[in-house]
C-alpha cells in the first residue's frame, strides 16, 4: 500500500485555506499511486495559534470532515488528518482517518500532552489502542509524543498494528525523535511506523520536519528534509510477515515479568 507523507504546515490559524493544501497534496499523491495521504500534527488549523485552537476545534462529524470526505472521494486515496476535536465542553488532539469512499473509519485523541501549551488547551484521550482496516493493512493511530512512551508502541503491536500512523508536530532540538526513536518502534515492534512532522516556525515552537516512514527491520523508506515536502513508500504485507517470522520479540515476551510496569 503505497502511502504518502505530507509533510507541510499548511496555513496556520485558516481550516479553509490547509483544505486546500490537503486538496491539492491529495491530487500528487494519488497521482503518485498512493493509497493513503497522511498529514502532520494538527494540520487542519495549525499547532501553535494559542486560543485559536479553541475557536477552531470542530466535532469529529463536522464540516471540515465533511470536506476531506469530499477530498477522498474525488481524489480516491484514504486520508489521516490531524485536528483539534470538540466534543462536549473538551477540546482533544486528534487524528482522523477517512477512506477513499468518505467513510470515516476511526478516530484517536493524543493520551499524552507534550508541555504547558497542550495541557492548556486540550484534555487527553483515555484510548490508547485505535485501529481501522485498510485495504488488508492494519493500521492504527497515534500522535506525537505518544509514540516516545515504548508502552503506547507495544500495545499496538499486540493488538495487531501493521502500519502506525503518527502525526506530529516535533521540534527543535528533538530531531532524534525522528533519526532514531521511530526507526527503533518500527523495529522492535515488528511493525511500519509514520511519522509525518511539521516544519518552519510558529509562534515559539521551530518544526524540523524529517517525517519518515520506518519499516520493521528499523530501516526508513522513506525520509523528508527540512522543508514542505511531499514523500512516498510502500508498506508490503508479505515483507512484513516475513520480519515478523525472522524476528521474533512478540513471541519472546514474557509478560508475567512486566507487571511492575503497570
């Protein structure tokens, strides 16, 4: 399943005018041959605009999902968007993945706030494993920080994760992040991981890009620079199953010695 990574900010602070960034990247990807578009961390509005997030946050059935379902369904490919989600009095960080027909097949909000900023304006999820079948792949959702507790990365894997995919908005000095910790999910997981960043500035925060799509043998397939960028790789069932088979740490696992952990 070729899958494309969006590594952009779009326009922070106009839901309208990323739509149209969306659109017109959902057009090269498919182009491409892409199955499935990914975008960074809060895409649809922008991370840092401060209140703005509140102002802007939409319910996971509102209008600006409406219009990316417009968007899979003219372009054909699945898309995974990130967006501050209303629900009720709470604002949530979260991911939303619609397919190429505008069905909407799942949605996770971030378990783990990064810093002042996020704990200010959203409340965390309480859902740590989301998962949605797509086109034969199992691909679960996740955003950020998230990925960086090893607990969050293992619960996927168990329950069956193929592909994760993991907006983010990550930033100066963190590029390890993204040069090794995510190569090393990918690997000791036995599992593909997207990582799709953020780059520029806003407000105090400097995004460094370098989104990649990692494989299970801990080897990037494909990684982004340090600007707006648009880049494929493939994610292959069977060269999946076989590092599954030839690497075996689910099976090795002995869980009734992990229970300090909990």
């Amino acid at each position: 399943m070729r899958t494309a990574l969006l590594q952009s900010s779009g326009r922070p602070g106009s839901t309208a005018e990323n739509l149209k960034v969306l659109d017109e990247a959902a057009g090269r990807a498919a182009a491409a041959g892409a199955a499935l578009l990914v975008t960074s961390e809060l895409f649809l509005t922008g991370y840092a605009i401060g209140d703005g997030i509140g102002v802007l946050a939409e319910p996971a059935d509102g209008d600006a999902a409406d219009a990316v379902a417009e968007i899979t369904g003219r372009h054909g490919l699945a898309i995974a968007y990130g967006y501050p989600e209303r629900a009720g009095e709470s604002v949530y960080n979260s991911v939303q993945l619609i397919s190429a027909d505008g069905t909407r097949l799942a949605g996770y909000r971030k378990t783990h706030l990064f810093g002042c900023f996020e704990r200010d304006h959203f409340t965390p999820g309480e859902q740590p494993v989301v998962q949605a079948e797509l086109n034969g792949v199992t691909v679960g959702l996740m955003i950020c920080y998230d990925v960086e507790f090893p607990e969050n990365v293992r619960a996927h894997a168990l329950a069956g994760t193929d592909l994760l995919l993991v907006p983010t908005a990550q930033m100066h000095p963190f590029q390890f992040v993204a040069e090794s910790v995510v190569p090393v999910r990918a690997f000791e997981n036995q599992m593909y991981v997207a990582y799709v960043n953020r780059v520029g500035h806003e407000g105090e925060f400097e995004f460094v890009g370098l989104s990649t799509l990692a494989g299970p043998d801990g080897i990037a397939r494909a990684r982004a620079g340090h600007a707006e960028e648009l880049v494929l790789a493939d994610v292959d069932p069977a060269f999946l199953a076989a590092s599954r088979e030839a690497n075996p740490y689910l099976r090795d696992r002995r869980p009734g010695l992990y229970g300090a952990l909990a």
